[in-house]
C-alpha cells in the first residue's frame, strides 16, 4: 500500500510564496506521474499541475505563478507556489498515478492569507 503525505501549509499574504511538499512511501510502487490538485468548500476538486519523466503540465490558472517538481530519489513531489492570489486559498491534496491505480495524500491546507 502506498502512502502520500503532503506539507508545506500555512499562513502566507496575497503576493506571497509557499512551497508544499508530498512524499510517498510504501512497497512496490513506481509513479509515472504525480501532481497537485485543489479543491475549496462547495466546489470540485480542481487540477493544478503534473509532473512526468518527460514534461510538466499546469492549468491556466496557475501557470507561471506555480512550478512542480519531482524528486525521485526521496519519492518527493513539490509545488511552489509564486504569486499567491485570493482565489488560491485551498486543501491542496497530491496524487501519485502507477499502472494500475491512482493514490492520493490526505491533503493540506494552503494558503491561510494572514
């Protein structure tokens, strides 16, 4: 079973940076793609960004403000997060995709503007 906990939340102001982190752990798993979706009461879960061997992907509504990065030998996905706006606050949750099946982390909330 594979296991995905995120970090980084926390307060920040409009115009800010923050970066959130998502380490996976567990047994027997390689992810071909991992990335970062948000999601705010009352809405759906929204897509910001992926990260694959060979390309990263990001929604326009953060592109140029957010990069993601990978680090494979620690099993790490990262958001850094440029340019806060007031339509970012959220629980930003991160996914990790194998062959057969899609696991998420338990999410984080970011930003809390101060």
């Amino acid at each position: 079973q594979v296991q995905l906990v995120e970090s980084g939340g926390g307060l920040v102001q409009p115009g800010g940076s923050l970066r959130l982190s998502c380490a996976a752990s567990g047994n027997n798993f390689t992810f071909y793609a991992m990335g970062w979706y948000r999601q705010t009461l009352g809405k759906q879960r929204e897509w910001i960004a992926t990260v694959t061997s060979t390309n990263n992907n990001y929604a326009h509504t953060v592109e140029g403000r957010f990069t993601i990065s990978r680090d494979n030998d620690k099993n790490t996905v990262y958001l850094q997060m440029n340019g806060l706006k007031p339509e970012d606050p959220a629980v930003y949750y991160c996914y990790g995709d194998t062959n057969r099946a899609r696991s998420w982390g338990q999410g984080t909330q970011v930003p809390v503007y101060a």
